[in-house]
C-alpha cells in the first residue's frame, strides 16, 4: 500500500439542483478527493484555506486520518464556486468561480510527502498543479483532473503538463472542449498521443470510460432511485480510482487493476450523489463499499450460463 | 426457435445529421426490426406502403428470409418521416411525420401468423397497435416500441396497451416523457406498475437499462470511433432483443437470455448506426454478430483475478 500526495482546492461551494440548493457548503476538489481515497490509503492533502474556513472542517480530515500538513491558511477569503444543475445532472453550470486565496497560493509540500509515489493533481490552476509536480521527489504514478475553467484560459499549460501525467480524468463534455473532438473514441486516443496511457472519461449517470493500452472499459452509472446533487462525484471518482489503484501498489497496474479501479471510482461517485455536500463519505463502512462493488458486478453481469 | 410478428412502418426517412444528409432513403421501425431480426427467427412483417414504395425493396427483405404477406400496398404515399440531429445523436428532433398510408390503414393479419408465440408492436399509432394484438391468436410475449409522437396524441390508447405487453422497449427522453418522471430507476419502475414486467430503457451511445422482476441491468454503448446515423437503432435492437429471445423460446426466459437479448440488441443497433439507411443489417455473417457480442464481453468485464 502506497499513500497518495493530492492538491486541490478546498471551498465553499453554493449549489443549486433541481432536487435543492446549499449555500456555502463545504467543499472543494482535494476535499472531496480525499475523503473517498481514504478509504483506500494514506492521503496527504495540499491545498490553501482563508481565513473565513471553519478549523472544525480540517478536523473532519484529520479525524479520517488524512494528513493536511500542506493545507496553508491564507489571509482573505476561502475559494468560492457556485453553479446550478438542471435534470440533465451531468452538466454542471458554473455560475462564478471566486480563486479568492488561490489566485496568490504558493503550495510548499511538507518534506514527509515528497517521495509518495502516487499524485492526484486536482482541479485547480495547471500552473500550481506543475509546481506541485516539480516538488515530488520521483512520483511514480500522477494523475490529473480539470476543468473547461482551466481548458479555456490555460489550455497550453494544461497540454504541457498532460505530457507528464499517466492518468487523465476528465468528463464528457469537458473531453470533447479539450480535444475539439465530439466521438468519444477518437477523444481518448487524441489525449492519450498528448501523454497519458490511461485516459478515463467520465460520464456522470452514464458511468465511465477507460482507455488504456488500446482496450476500452466501460461501466454504467449505478442506477439511483434518488440523486439530488451531483457536485464531487468527479473528484469521489477519482479519490476510489486512485485510492485502490494505490493500494494495490505493490503488485504491478494490470488491465483488471485499472478496470476494478474505475469501479471503485464509481462506487464512491455514487455514494456522494445522493445528497449535497460530503456527509455521505464520512462514516462509510468497508462492507457498505463492497457492497456497492457487489452490485456493478451484478448490474453488469450477462454472459454467465 | 419460434417465429415473430412485427408490425410497424415502412418509410421514407429524409435525415440530417452533423456526418451528412439522406433524402427519402428506405427506412421505417417494421423494416429495420425486421432486418435485425432476421438473423436469430423467421420473421413475419405487418405493415403498409403506397405506390411510390420500390417494388425491389421488398425483395431484399424476401431475401433475408421474411414474410411480407403481410404487407399492403394502398393507394398514395409511402409514410415519410424526417428529422435531424445534432451532436447529442441519440435526441432526434423529428422535422414532419407524415402518416400518408398509415392513415386509413387497417392491418389484415394473415392465417399463417395468427398463431406464432412472438409479437412485436413496432413504432406505429397505438391504436393500429392495438388492432394488430386482437387478431393475434394467444401470443406468448408482446413487445411494444413507441415514440412521442403517440405519447403527446394518443397516451390514453398507449397506456391500456401497456397493460397487455410483457415488454416496453423505450428510450429514454420518451421514458421520461411518457411517465413525467426524470429520475430513471423511478420511471422504470412506474412503466413496469403499469404491466410490462420488463422494460428497457434505450440510452443511444449510453447504452440501455433492463427493469426485470426488481433487478437491473445495464449495458454501455459498444465506443465506436465512427457513427454518422442512429435512425433505426432502436428497432434494430429491439430487432436483436426480441429475435434472440425467440431463438431462445424452447427454454425459459432467465434473467440471463434476458440480459443476453439486451446485449445481442445493443450489437444490432451497433451495425446500424455505423451508416446511414440498413445496408449495414443486409450481409452480416453470424461470426460477425458474436465477434460484437464478445467486445461487449470484452468491454464490460471487470471483476476477473
């Protein structure tokens, strides 16, 4: 079992579905991330606060084991999103993204995080995701998400950095921004020439999509009799994703690894849907997580005599 | 192996999509169903055409082995539908229905189909739907296939239908529409209240959803790296859906035939989309049929050590 570096933002989100609206809850791309890979190992969290977060909330981390050495707090305000949801619960609509304490963040990661060998490089800045990047000692596996924030002002540095990355998660329509490619298949192969091997595209009810190696995987969104606010499935995704892919570090990353981690990426999406904020991903048992696996195994099972 | 009704329409389709145009091509929900079909049952079709309808074309389906005595030929026009799409290909945006034919048609079911087990009541007026099920003698399983066209002008006769199918084939737009509910697993459940013990949500490259007696099943969409028309996709997977569960009649429907005849659906409606009008359903070898149920094997597998 390995531990995994992440950076991302921690936030106060403002979130309006068809099912509800929150107002500055918590939330965030490394906050969400981290809670649904601890489940699986270690995390060491970077990231930068203002001086409105609450302190109980990095206890809520802390209390789960994850480490929040490298969360700095800034003078001013804590980083705001706000974004509304119609049925078409895929498609988030951002409203305003307020960088706040992020637009002067300097991340400095703690000596004891340096050589982790797995690295999420959250949605943030592609700017602060590199330098991140070039504070790890020699990470072995590094895994990057963003957003059509970032793919349309920052789009050289995001190529750039793809480059160096092995994984890239993304959604549906943010995957298509990228690569200026509708078929989702011609997509995943265009992003895996810019550098990641392993390309995962995520569709939200519709489930995910894996390109690795020249093979396709793809699992449907767990049905949901009730969702009501999809906002950090993407980062839950891939806090399972690279949480189990990290806990099995010590064996090599075969195709079933890879194919199991999208599953467990799913399980934790589906968890965190269910209702706003990230409640759902605080006192979950291990077997409640199996459980969840058990039932992709059985929505998806057809050839069997 | 039992045989199979269908009654549906045979069109005129004149279709927009962002990969090219068609102008009045042969098409229609009895043609292409029965296409697909044709490679699992004998097929026995119930439509109606006018006399602009090429004499030719129904040889290419007495070529594949289907009955069309069924078929009438009436004074006037051909039903002529046209629609378009844009880069969501599985939302078409129908343009005219032009009933023409299907008007005043009034199907004659003939001896020889009276007592075959198999029903298929393709895409057409519910009321003609209807017609069709009251000259059939027992049948043994009946399938329904609709559009909004009939859920906006004829849900009343829709839902008594519904009462008398064992199975609903729908996508999903309609599924919401015709249940007025968004979420999923809830309007699955509500058609299913309403008769069908079996309903199958149809999501174009999503894939398809399978309610059965409190289960479910769900399958993505093969990935293709080229689909330029998914006119007629939803009966040729109805098509694949229904023929192999007739293949399969001699034994009991499991909740595995059940999910195999969603897969060997999604296969059909696979080959279709690949181009614009049916050539693509006229020479397929069965090797080629299991070479895209295995990629679905492929695809979806997961949980292997």
């Amino acid at each position: 079992m390995s531990s995994v570096v992440a950076v991302g933002s921690m936030a106060f989100d403002t979130i309006e579905t068809p099912f509800g609206k929150a107002q500055k809850i918590l939330g965030g791309s490394v906050n969400h991330f981290s809670l649904a890979a601890s489940y699986f190992v270690p995390v060491q969290c970077v990231s930068v606060v203002g001086d409105d977060f609450p302190r109980d909330h990095l206890s809520v981390l802390t209390e789960r084991g994850i480490d929040i050495q490298g969360v700095q707090t800034a003078k001013g305000k804590t980083f705001h999103w706000s974004g509304r949801y119609g049925y078409e619960l895929h498609e988030a609509h951002t409203l305003t993204t307020c960088l706040n304490v992020f637009e002067s963040f300097e991340p400095t990661i703690p000596e004891e995080y340096k050589k982790t060998p797995y690295v999420f490089l959250g949605n943030i800045s592609p700017k602060l995701q590199l330098k991140v990047l070039e504070n790890m000692a020699n990470p072995k596996f590094i895994a990057l998400d963003t957003m059509n924030f970032w793919i349309e002002g920052s789009r050289k540095e995001l190529v750039e950095i793809l480059s160096r990355c092995n994984a890239l998660l993304i959604n549906e329509g943010e995957a298509r921004q990228l690569t200026k490619t509708y078929n989702i298949v011609q997509a995943g192969q265009m992003i895996r020439s810019w550098g990641p091997q392993i390309t995962v595209i995520k569709r939200g009810e519709y489930g995910a999509v894996l390109f690795d190696h020249g093979e396709v995987f793809s699992i449907p969104g767990l049905p949901l009799a009730e969702v009501k606010d999809p906002t950090g499935a993407g980062d839950a995704f891939a806090g399972g994703f690279i949480g189990y892919l990290a806990s099995q570090a010590g064996f090599s990353i075969s195709r079933y690894t890879l194919r199991k981690a999208v599953v467990y990426g799913s399980v934790m999406a589906s968890f965190i849907v269910q209702d706003f904020g990230f409640r759902q991903l605080l006192n979950l048992k291990r077997e409640s997580i199996e459980e969840r696996y058990n039932r992709f195994i059985e929505l998806t099972a057809f050839h069997v005599e």
